[in-house]
C-alpha cells in the first residue's frame, strides 16, 4: 500500500506588537469579545475543531494537526487563566482563537481565528486577530508569531493585516513546541 502525502507549504506571519495599529472597526454590540476561562474548554475546543475541520485548506491535514492541536489546547486551558479569547452572540460562542504567549513558540496564535460558518464575512475575525495580538503585548510579547497554511484563508487575507511580515516556512504539525505549557 502507498501512502500519498499531499505537499503543505506553510507561512510564518510576524507582527511588532509595539507598532499594531488600531482597530479600524469596532466589534458590532451585538457580540461580546472576552477572554475564555477553564470552564470553557469543551466548547472552545470543539469550536475551533469544527471550524479547522470545514475548511477546505486544511483537509488532510487536518488529522495530523488536531491530535498537536489538542495537546496544545489541553496544555493552554490548564495553565492559564485567559488561554483564548471568545466572541459570542448572546451565550453562544461564536469565534474563538488560543494563544500562547511564550515567547519560544513558532506560533502564538495555537488555533488562530476561528469563527463559525453562519458568522464570516462579518468582520470578526478581523476583531479577534487584533484582539489576540493585542492580548500577547499585553502578556508581554513585542513580536507575535502565527503560522498557517500557505493556501488558507487567514493566509491571503487575515494575517496579512495590522502590519504583519511573511515568510514561507517549514513548520512540523506534528510536533510539539518546545515552551511552558508542558
């Protein structure tokens, strides 16, 4: 039997949190923006799960991602207090991104912006990149560091905001970063 591996070229997105610019439109007030505490691991999780899972870019990949994802996330949420940030409708959660604000890791956005179907094209994954990047200077970083498909969405046109870099990068979904959450 030949196992066929589909070639996954990846892009590192650097952004100087010293110089992030502002917002240029605010969360609508009908969501609310807010950081997720342990309780919420589950549906964190199964959100941003699902929404990697629709995505066409991901498609194979995603079984060797999710099973680092998880670990990741599992690490996050026991050793933080704010391991993600949330937007929800009412007291539904509707978007959501993990972040890990040590400054060893190739990708402080664990999960990056993740926002349901039935919610895109409305700018809020737009609000949680900014909110997120504003998050990590506040954690302490200067330089925050997300990397992702090379053909995702976030690739072409989230990540390419607030003064972000790119390179193409060799990254290891597979494998575990070496920081304090283990």
């Amino acid at each position: 039997m030949s196992v066929h591996m589909k070639l996954v070229r990846w892009k590192r997105f650097t952004w100087n949190l010293k110089q992030l610019p502002p917002l240029p439109r605010p969360l609508p007030s009908h969501f609310q923006l807010r950081g997720a505490d342990r309780s919420e691991q589950e549906p964190v999780t199964k959100l941003i799960l699902s929404c990697l899972a629709l995505h066409n870019a991901w498609g194979d990949s995603m079984r060797l991602f999710q099973q680092r994802l998880d670990r990741h996330l599992e690490a996050l949420f026991r050793s933080q207090d704010v391991p993600a940030l949330v937007i929800s409708h009412g007291q539904r959660i509707i978007a959501a991104s993990a972040i890990a604000p040590f400054p060893s890791f190739d990708n402080h956005l664990v999960s990056g912006p993740c926002v349901l179907i039935e919610y895109h094209n409305r700018g809020l994954g737009t609000v949680l990149l900014h909110s997120c990047l504003h998050r990590l200077h506040h954690m302490g970083l200067d330089q925050a560091h997300g990397v992702t498909m090379a053909n995702a969405t976030a690739a072409r046109f989230l990540y390419t905001k607030f003064g972000s870099t790119s390179v193409d990068c060799d990254y290891d979904a597979t494998a575990d970063e070496d920081d304090e959450t283990h």
